[in-house]
C-alpha cells in the first residue's frame, strides 16, 4: 500500500459516492458500497493498521498450515 494520502482518500470516497448516486444499485449492492464508502481510513493511523493486516494476511497466505 501507499503512504498515506488524504487527498487520495477523499478521491476514493468521492467515487464511491459517485457509484452510490446511481439509481440501478441492487439492494446488495448498495449496502456493499456504502460499506465500503464508511469504511475508507481517513486516518492515519487507520490506514497504517489495515496496512498492516493487508501485510500480515498477505504473508499467511503464502504459508502452507494456512491453506484451506
């Protein structure tokens, strides 16, 4: 992941907002953006945590005691 960035989130929200405003959105769909909307680190010691665990799960899925 990239250093952290509030600019660049502020422009994923924005897209993610631009996605919700669409009239065609399945219930699912819907509730999965706005998720996704919410849930955007705004901070960096958020974003640097989930960095963190993108690291972490990244590296025990290269281990074999964690293979389904």
């Amino acid at each position: 992941m990239m250093p952290f960035n509030e600019m660049t989130q502020l422009e994923r929200k924005a897209n993610v907002h631009t996605i919700l405003q669409q009239d065609n959105l399945t219930p699912w769909a819907r509730k999965f953006w706005g998720n996704v909307f919410d849930t955007i680190a705004m901070d960096e010691t958020k974003y640097n945590t989930r960095a963190e665990a993108d690291r972490i799960m990244n590296e025990m899925n290269k281990d074999i005691r964690y293979k389904r």
